[in-house]
C-alpha cells in the first residue's frame, strides 16, 4: 500500500521525498483533493503535524513531518540503496550537503523570493544580505562541483535530491542566466539532474526564470519627459539633439515605433466604448452590460481568455493574494490601450484561487505583453471558445463579478479598464 504524502501538487519539499521513492521504488502518493490552507488546517491535520506546515507523510507507525525527514524515512525504507552512500563518511558528507542545501541555499533563496512576492516585508538591506550568502554558498557549491559530478560519492544520493529541489525554486524564480553564468559547475550539476527520469517525472520541465519578481507594487519608472521649451527657436533644438561623435546613439530621440496592434485591421469593437458602457452601468447590469458586450465582441479583431493562476496553494493570506492581483494590473498598465480584463480571487477561506478574463486586441496574447509583464507566465491561459454556451456564460459571470461564482464566494474583483 502506498504512503500517503499530504501536500500540494507542485510543492518542491514534498519533492524530496516523491523524488526518492522513484529510486527506491517505495510508493509514495499525494493525499487526494489535499487543498492548501485548508486540508492543513483541520483538526485531524494538526494532529500529525501541530504547525500545520506541509509536507507530512502518513506512515504505518505514525506522521512524520519536515520535508528532509520525509525523505530520509523513504529512501531508508529500501535497505542498501545508494541514496545513502556506502560508508560511515558517505553518510557524514551525505547529512552535510542536506543541512548545507536547506540552510546555506534555501533560507537564503527563500529570504530572497518571498519579499518580492508579498509574503515579507521587502527591505533593500536584508535582500541585499541574503543575496550575497547566496552567492557565497553558490560559489562554494560551484567549486565542489568542479571536481565532483554528484555531491557525494559516484551516484544521485539524497543529498543531491534535496540540493535539486532546492536549487529548483531558486531557477525558476530568482536565479537568471546573467546570475548563473559566473558558476558553470552548479549550472551544469542542476540541469543534469533535473534531466534525469527520476527528476523529471516528479519535477517536469524546469525552465530558467529570466527575470526577478520586480519589488512589489513598484512601478517601472517612467521615463522622464523633456521639458517642452517654448520658446526655443527649432533650429537650435535641432542642434542640440544632435549626438556628438562617440556619444551614446540612445540619446538622440527617435520617434517611437508603432505597436503592431496598431496596425491590424479596424475592428467594428471600439474597447473604449465597452469600458464606458461597463463603468457607467449601475442597473441591470445583465442586461445592458453583458449583453451590450457581447453585442460589441468581435472575434475578428478581439481575443479572450481565461486566467487561472499557477500557484493557487500559495495564495495562504488574503492581502497578499489581493497585492498580487494588484501588482499585476500595475504592470499590465503598459496594456491599457488594447486590453480589459478582470480578475477575481475566490473563496472565503485559504488559499484563494486567482482567476481571470483577459479581452485582447488581436487574435492572440499580444507578444509584448507576454514579454513585459512577468506575472503572464505564473497563469494558465486558455482561450475562450464563444461557441461553446457554457464557456460564454462563464465569461459573463466573470464580468459581472456574479456571486457565487463556481459554488463560492469572492473575497474580491477587480477590474482592468
Ligand atoms: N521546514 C519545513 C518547511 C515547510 C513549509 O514551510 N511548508 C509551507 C509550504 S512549502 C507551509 O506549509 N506553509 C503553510 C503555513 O505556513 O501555514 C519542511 O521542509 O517541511
């Protein structure tokens, strides 16, 4: 029978141990409909693990929790397997690189992440801090892995699976190409492993972040506009925006090219009209707005989609899951002419789910919006087929914010228009 192991489905701790039971062929599998914030939470719960973190795994002779003891009761299950290594200082240099993974790479990763998504407070010194003990480990990591292919010994030991999973969160996350390149050994240690079948089946296809989760609700500032000089005769104006040789090219201005959205076909849908009509309707809304909307849509120069967001078991405390939202619609500013969208988080209790409707002008996501705005990845986007009834009374419902939407209620919904 197998061992059941409460978390959610993408959670890199209860990787430790779901990786290692590949190699050691133990059976390890997720609770059913475990739901993060809430499946933690119960009673029952609380009594395999009074913190009520995740993940604990359900054995024969009891609950054990923290992700590193897991793993280790899994991969000792199978007597003599090589996730241990061989020796008494196999098993010292083994327990050595666990406690160096969780503490010299984790912690710091995590101190690092967390601020830029709103579950700390972000404060310059202390990223700066964490980012430099990152460093400093890293390199430490890198200069081992110079001469070593694995952590320990010859083969995959439980060492390297929790190093995996942890440097895993720091890939996907924080750790860009231009951070990673200065350590070619710990670049080519990590996408080794995750290329592994044992890794790969838990961990699927890892790709490398290229950008940081900018600080939250900032703004990309703006450029600053040169002041119009009235008075100025135009030939001098000319003058003096000639760049002088060897000067920055940059510098001179240049007229601004045009978005390529601009230049699709005229569509019958005038987006500023719909966002008039859905502002100013104040009664029956049903009626004049949705249906005015769907009197308006056109499929030929307009696209829809469906938002789900990624990381729903993340979403734990409401006003982060609410600053989350509203960073992503600062950012989605740059879209403001071609776009409309709502989002809405759902559920009385967490973790909130974040589900959108995105109106986009063109028939698909436009590229720069996918380009410029990091939160597009951490969704899944599903187009809406307005043929099929249902997925068209959900985007009504979405617009309308209707309550309850799916069987619950909303905490919120908010509108990009
Ligand atoms: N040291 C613990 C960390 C566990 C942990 O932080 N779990 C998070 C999810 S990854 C959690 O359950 N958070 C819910 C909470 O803090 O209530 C381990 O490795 O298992």
């Amino acid at each position: 029978m197998a061992l059941v192991l409460h978390a959610g489905s993408t959670n890199k701790n209860a990787f430790k141990a779901l990786i290692a039971a590949e190699y050691t062929g133990v059976k390890v599998e997720l609770a059913k409909n475990f739901e993060m914030g809430v499946s933690n939470k119960t009673p029952e719960f609380l009594k395999m693990n009074p913190i009520g973190k995740v993940p604990v795994l359900q054995t024969p002779d009891g609950p054990i929790f923290e992700s590193n003891a897991i793993a280790r009761y899994v991969a000792r299950l199978k007597a003599d397997n090589s996730l241990f290594g061989f020796s008494l200082i196999d098993y010292a240099h083994i327990d050595q690189w666990i406690d160096f993974a969780s503490l010299e790479i984790d912690v710091h990763i995590l101190r690092w992440l967390y601020p830029r998504l709103g579950y700390l407070v972000y404060l310059p010194p202390a990223e700066e801090a964490a980012i430099s003990a990152l460093k400093r480990a890293l390199e430490a990591l890198n200069t081992h892995l110079a001469s070593n292919t694995y952590l320990v010994g010859h083969s995959v030991t439980l060492a390297d699976i929790i190093m995996i999973c942890n440097l895993g969160i720091g890939f996907s996350r924080v750790l860009t190409k231009s951070f990673t390149s200065a350590l070619p050994h710990v670049e080519r240690y990590f996408w080794t492993l995750v290329n592994q079948p044992n890794f790969k089946k838990i961990m699927g296809e890892v790709k490398q972040t290229d950008s940081i989760p900018p600080v939250p609700s900032a703004k990309k500032p703006s450029q600053p506009k040169e002041p119009k000089a009235k008075d100025e005769p135009k030939e001098a104006k000319k003058e003096a925006a000639k760049p002088e040789a060897g000067e920055e090219e940059e510098e001179a201005p240049k007229p601004k090219p045009k978005n390529p959205l601009d230049l699709l076909p005229p569509s019958k849908m005038v987006l500023d009209e719909w966002k008039r009509l859905y502002s100013n309707t104040k009664a029956n809304f049903r009626e004049v707005a949705i249906n005015g909307f769907w009197d308006m849509y056109d499929p030929e120069g307009y696209s829809l989609w469906f938002c789900d967001y990624k990381y729903n078991d993340e979403n734990t405390v409401s006003f982060v899951t609410l600053n989350k939202v509203s960073g992503f619609l600062q950012r989605m500013d740059l879209a403001r002419k071609y776009a409309f969208g709502k989002m809405l988080v759902i559920g009385s209790e967490p973790p909130y789910k974040v589900k959108g409707l995105w109106l986009f002008r063109g028939k698909e996501i436009p590229q720069f919006v996918i380009d410029e705005c990091y939160d597009m990845e951490l969704y899944e986007w599903k187009q809406v087929d307005i043929t099929d009834e249902a997925q068209k009374e959900r985007a009504s419902q979405m617009i309308e914010d209707q309550e309850p939407f799916e069987g619950e209620t909303l905490l919120d919904a908010k509108c990009f228009k």
